[in-house]
C-alpha cells in the first residue's frame, strides 16, 4: 500500500487579489492533473502554484484529488480571514498630497516619499 502525496491549500495575496497557494512535493501525477483540471498558475514572487480563491475551492480540489492525493486545508479552515486580512494590512495606504504640498519640493511629506 502506497502512501499518498500531501497537497496543502495556504491563502495568500497575490497581485491585490485574494488565492490559495497549492504546496507540494513533486509529483507528476498530481502535477498533471491539477494543470488539466485547473486554471492553477506558477508565482516566482510565492514560489508556488495557485488558484484565485473561491468559496468551494476546498471542496472542488477534494473531489478532484480523492484517492490521488491528501489534501490538507487546515490553513484554510483556521486560518483564512485572519491571514488574508494581516496581508491585506501589510499594503501601504496611498498617500493624499495637498497642492500646497506638491508645489514645495522641500515639503516633509514629498521627503518621505
């Protein structure tokens, strides 16, 4: 009896958008069918595949995976408000600049920036 591979749902932000992170070892099997079945894509910035995040994305990857791979969601169960919400935090505020302000290339704010 073989064991099956871990596929792990982790929500992120990518691009000011909210997705799900698809982590797992190498597995061409698992690889293939998440690329035929999905609209799964590849991040250089996360170093890992993803989907846009949807309500039944657990449930679709589930049916999808069963008896292909274990799917561990817990992230997602636990964890997805509160992670979505810090990263959505972690982006800068724009910054409103007055006239006044623009026309002063010494002002403080211009100097922050």
């Amino acid at each position: 009896m073989s064991t099956l591979p871990v596929v792990k749902l982790k929500p992120s932000i990518h691009n000011e958008k909210e997705v799900v992170q698809i982590i797992f070892d190498r597995n061409e099997e698992v690889h293939q069918l998440l690329r035929s079945a999905t609209q799964m894509r590849w991040s250089k910035t996360m170093s890992s595949w993803y989907l846009p995040f949807s309500k039944t994305i657990t449930q679709d990857l589930f049916r999808l995976l069963k008896d292909k791979a274990y799917l561990d969601y817990q992230e997602i169960k636990l964890n997805s408000t509160a992670a979505i919400s810090n990263s959505i935090s972690q982006v800068q505020q724009p910054v409103t600049l007055t006239h006044k302000e623009l026309q002063d290339p010494k002002s403080e704010v211009i100097e922050k920036l």
